[in-house]
C-alpha cells in the first residue's frame, strides 16, 4: 500500500522474491504499473480501492504498509481483525512514531540514549523554556506532520516563534499543539532499519540520507534528496552497539509495556565524534529514500521475512546482506521543495538493470507518456563493488533523463567519498 517510490523498491524486491507469484500496488504509480521485473516472471500491477476490500477479493497472503499515517490510524489492525495477514506495527505501537513525546518518554524510561528535551503545551510557557537551553533547541510538533515538523533554529528567538505557531496550531493544526523541545546534538545522523517479530530482530545496513535540497547540504529541507548504504560511518563496532543498546532495548521496553513492536523500527540517530549515537527519533516504516538503497543490499526471500515478522516468529528466516554498495540520487521536479511541477514528459529510462535501477516515486501514466505527478519524481539506485563504482553507475543513468526543469544533487555520497 501506498504509491512513492518507497513502495516501487518494495514492490520490486518483493517481486523478486522466490515465494511471490505476484504483488499488487495500491494506488500504485507509473513504476509499478504492469511491468515484471528484470529476471523474475512475477508481475507487478496497479490496484484501486480500499486495502481490505481489495485483500480480501484477491487472496492476498500478505499486505505491507509503507506510509506511517495508516499504520498510526490502525490499518494493520484492522486488516488483522479481518483475517488478513499484514506487515506493520499495530496503532498502540505505532505511538513511536506517532507522537515525539511518547518515543522521548519510552526512551527515557527505559534507559535509551537521546537527547535532553522539554514538552509543553502552554504557549505562555515557552519562551522561559526555550531560554534555559543554553543552544537554541530543535523544536518539534509532537505529532505527524509529512516530514515538515522539525525545526532546526538558528537563535533562541527563532524557536520561541516556531514553537508558538506550532502550539498555536496556526502551523499543524492538531499535530502541532503540543511541542518537543530537544537540546540540539552535534555529530553525522544515520539511520538504521531493523525488522521485528515482537521480541527479535533482523538489521539492515545503515544508510545516510541528505536532506537539503542543495550541494554540500545548502538549503531548505526536504523528504530526502539521495542517500547510500551501507555508511562507512557505522562500522562493525558501531554497528553492534546500535544493536545492542538502542534496537533491542527498544524491542524489550515494547514488550515490557504491553505493545509489542512488529514491522520496521526505524531509528534515527545522530553520532558525535567520538561519542556513542544518541536516538532522535523512531520511525515505524521503512525510510524514503533509505528504502532505495537497501533493497538491492538484501539476499533470500524478503517476503518470508516480511511474513515472519508479521506472524510474530522469525526464526528460521533465510535473509542476509550482500557485499555489494548502492546509491541513489533523487530527480526532483521544478520548483521542490515549495512547489512541484506536475505533467512534465519524463524521457530517457535506459538503465542497465545490472547496475542501476530506476524506481519511480512522483510519477503518472498519460497515455503511452510517464509525466511528473509530484515534488521528488524518481529515485535512480547504482549499485557497485564499492561506493565509487555505485554512485559512477547512479550518475550514468541519471544522464540520460530527462524532463522540464529536473533538479538534482551532484554530491551523494560526499562525506563518505572524500
């Protein structure tokens, strides 16, 4: 369920998959519209309607949910009261990500490493909150916001006038009256995928992403302008500690309150140098464009993963990584991030599939034509013995597409490059 190109990589990888006859995209978008996969007899097709209906009348073995808003308002519940099988947490665990003050109170109580903060709800309150961090803190409406609810301010002033729209709810509405401000942490984010069953998990390479639209990390933000996998910046060492004191504590404390966790934790962290990775934030779906650059890391049947998790019992399941490296660079249309040009003639997917794949997120068939229909349109993946040989083949494929007004990032990759 769902139409970006987080779903076309999950559709595509699914597809692959030994145990799938054939996966089904709802609503879908020009990239999973009756195409087969290179190397696989399965087909993928668009659907229309809602997720149940369209479950039950097809036999669906499985439903996977990649946006985080059906998940908070409970379509795997739902789905699970029918009979249906689904990949995903349910509404009470999908709290985590639901609202920030949940997952900053569930961290603190269960001795998990994040960042000082404050949660207020009174507008009178703020600006003596706001003043007794000593930087100007990172403010965040408390519930989903598309990505956009984060505030990183520059003064103190700043902040107490973000968070004022925000309680006010002149900015979010409902999602926004109730606030988090966190003390701001220096260091490189990177952001760790985790599949769980309720008490165990399986992890994901760690990918980096790059928000700002411009090189060299310029600009506004934006949902994700490329990212690559796996970073150099979580090594073995780095790797194991995330395990140990952030997932598993994470799947135990669930547990222990009576929610357990099941689907994709997705953790946000940032890592000072030097020091150990505090927790930001816990995502419960996998990560756009993180997604693009995992799937082809991933080895077995991704399916009967899927299914393990969603049947509470990973045991036994086959999956591992690949030593190979992926990268994808986001073509995002003119005008993004405050707008986005719709209708553009998309030209040019010539693509070897052994190298790059493209994967289709703000897209729509017109006729015979594939035309942007949003702000990031695709998501071109290089993948490549090394992070080098990734991104070439990323930027080969890229050169050769075109559409008005196309804009890009010439620098994925960069802090891992140099």
């Amino acid at each position: 369920m769902g139409g970006g190109g987080r779903e076309h990589a999950l559709a595509w990888r699914l597809a692959s998959s030994p145990s799938v006859a054939a996966v089904r995209v709802l609503p879908g978008n020009a990239g999973t519209d009756g195409v087969r996969v290179p190397g696989s007899k399965t087909l993928i097709e668009n659907v229309a309607g809602d997720p149940q209906s369209v479950a039950k009348s097809w036999g669906a073995d499985l439903v996977v949910i990649g946006p985080e808003a059906p998940l908070c308002d409970g379509l795997v519940d739902k789905l699970s009261e029918a009979g249906i099988l689904a990949y995903g947490p349910s509404a009470a665990a999908a709290q985590l990500e639901a609202s920030k003050s949940f997952m900053k109170d569930f961290a603190q109580r269960h001795g998990i490493k994040t960042a000082p903060y404050r949660v207020l709800t009174d507008v009178d309150e703020l600006e003596a909150r706001v003043r007794e961090f000593e930087l100007p803190p990172v403010v965040k409406a408390d519930g989903l916001c598309a990505g956009k609810g984060v505030v990183v301010s520059k003064t103190h002033d700043e902040a107490i006038a973000e968070a004022a729209d925000m309680v006010s709810g002149a900015r979010f509405g409902d999602a926004g009256r109730k606030v988090v401000l966190e003390q701001r942490i220096g260091g490189a984010e990177a952001s760790i995928h985790a599949i769980c069953d309720g008490q165990r998990a399986v992890i994901l390479p760690a990918a980096q992403d790059h928000k700002r639209i411009g090189e060299g990390d310029t600009g506004p933000n934006t949902g994700g302008m490329g990212t690559y996998a796996p970073a150099p910046l979580v090594d073995a060492a780095m790797f194991a500690h995330v395990r140990e004191k952030i997932v598993q504590p994470v799947i135990d404390g669930m547990l222990k309150d009576g929610i357990p966790f099941r689907g994709t934790l997705f953790a946000g962290l940032m890592i000072p140098e030097g020091e150990e990775p505090y927790l930001l934030e816990i995502n419960v779906r996998f990560g756009d464009p993180e997604t693009q650059v995992m799937m082809p890391l991933i080895e077995g049947d991704f399916a009967e993963l899927l299914v393990g998790s969603a049947r509470g019992d990973l045991a036994g399941v086959d999956v591992s990584v690949k030593d190979v490296h992926a990268l994808c660079v986001v073509l995002a249309s003119a005008g993004y991030p405050a707008s986005s040009s719709k209708g553009d003639v998309i030209g040019g997917f010539g693509a070897d599939s052994t190298q790059a794949v493209v994967f289709h997120a703000g897209t729509r068939r017109d006729g015979e034509r594939v035309v942007t229909n949003g702000g990031r349109v695709l998501g071109v993946t290089g993948m490549g013995a090394s992070l080098r040989v990734a991104a070439d083949n990323a930027y080969r494929a890229v050169s050769g597409i075109e559409f008005d007004g196309v804009q890009y990032r010439r620098d994925i990759g960069y802090r891992a490059l140099k």
